[in-house]
C-alpha cells in the first residue's frame, strides 16, 4: 500500500512566522501536489512537483512556496504566517500508469494549521 | 475551464435508506471522474473512478456512472451504514492534466 505521511496532525503557529509542512511517500512518486481543504470550497490547489526540483504553480499559490529537493518529500512552506492560511493542508501524490486516464491520486491524513 | 458541481450537505439517512449525491462537471474533452471519501480524522480515500463515457465505477457498494450526454456522475448506494458517514467529493481530471478538480463536498450522516 501507499504511504504519504505528513509531518504533523495539529499545528498551531503565530502570525508572522515562518511555517514549514512536510510530506514525505514512500512508492516513488513522480508527482506530489499540496492541497488547502476549507468548508464550502472543498479542495484548491496550491503547487504541485512532477519531478524533483521541479514545481508549478496551483491556483491558489499567493503566500506559499515549495521545496522538492528529494523524491519522496514534498514541503510546503508559509513564509510569513497569516490567519486566513488557517486551513486543513493536504498532501498527495500521483501514480502514473501507462495510460495518464488510470492514474490515482493518493492523501496524506492531512495537516489542521490554525495561526493566531 | 474545468469544474465540478456537487449537492450541498448535509444529507441525513437513517441506516438502510438509499443514496444518491449529484454531481455535474464541466470540462472540455474526456474527463476522467472520481469519487473520493474523507472519513472524519482522516485524509481522502479513493472511492471509485470512470475514465470514459457509460463506465460504471464501484466500491464497496457505492457506484456511479459516467454520463457524458448529461455530464454528471452522481454517486448512488442502495442501503446506507452508520460507518458511511463522511464526507464525499466528486472530482475530475481533464485530458493531458494531472491535477484533478475537485466539487466542494457533501457531508453524509446516518443515524442508526
């Protein structure tokens, strides 16, 4: 089975500060996207990386940024903490098959981040 | 471009009652379509999936049909548990994509 694993469950931080989230998969990836789960919006996406060193940008990026320096890890990084990026983040990842229409995303358990 | 609409929940059952969730999307070409369930606590799982017109996904008793004269893939289980009570998002991924676009999600509650 897959594992996409995420750093923390629960994380609580201050305006300001500089927030790293880490997400790390086990089955050799190529792709990992970064999700922000909020209540009436379902799932936007903020970056995703096809390959290591690589990333682009999702639709809603603004106040974000991502680092993919190994395969298997995937951070997504706040570089200034604001409340309104309180949010439930979601990491996945994607197996590519031979044919791009089979192919399944697969989650992390998500991580709850509340700035104060 | 590409989007997914969903019911808004909460849909409330009682145990052994029928389900159906709609589910519409938009999107230009062939889509493949997606179920995917969120238990409480926990990240989101695969449900079942349709990758071309009139394929039927199905999992754990849940089903849904990919109708391309309609663009919809609305979700339908004949007799509801307690332990299906999550949340469930209807999503798609466009041709040539790999991101998928995700409806807003649709609380599911059943009471014994």
């Amino acid at each position: 089975d897959v594992k996409v694993t995420q750093s923390s469950r629960y994380l609580v931080k201050r305006t300001g500060e500089k927030v790293f989230l880490e997400c790390v998969q086990d089955m050799d990836h190529e792709n990992m996207f970064w999700y922000r789960q909020d209540p009436g919006l379902g799932l936007r996406l903020i970056y995703f990386s096809y390959d290591v060193k690589m990333k682009e940008k999702g639709d809603i990026p603004e106040g974000y940024s991502v680092s993919r320096e190994k395969k298997e890890r995937f951070s997504l990084i706040l570089e200034s903490a604001s409340t309104n990026q309180t949010s439930m983040y979601l990491c996945a990842t994607l197996r590519t098959s031979g044919a791009a229409s089979t192919d399944t995303q697969y989650f992390g358990p998500g991580t709850r981040l509340t700035v104060l | 471009g590409d989007s997914v609409t969903q019911m808004e929940g909460p849909v409330t059952l009682s145990e052994e009652a029928f389900l159906t969730i709609n589910c519409t999307y938009t999107a230009t070409g062939y889509p493949s379509l997606f179920w995917y369930v969120q238990y409480p606590g926990e990240g989101l799982q695969l449900l079942l999936k349709a990758t071309k017109a009139d394929d039927k996904g199905s999992n754990k008793g849940f089903e849904a049909t990919y109708r391309k004269e309609t663009t919809s893939f609305h979700l339908e289980k004949g007799s509801v548990q307690v332990s299906d009570s999550a949340v469930y998002f209807c999503a798609l991924r466009g041709t040539g994509f790999q991101k998928l676009v995700f409806g807003t999600g649709t609380r599911l509650l059943v009471s014994p």
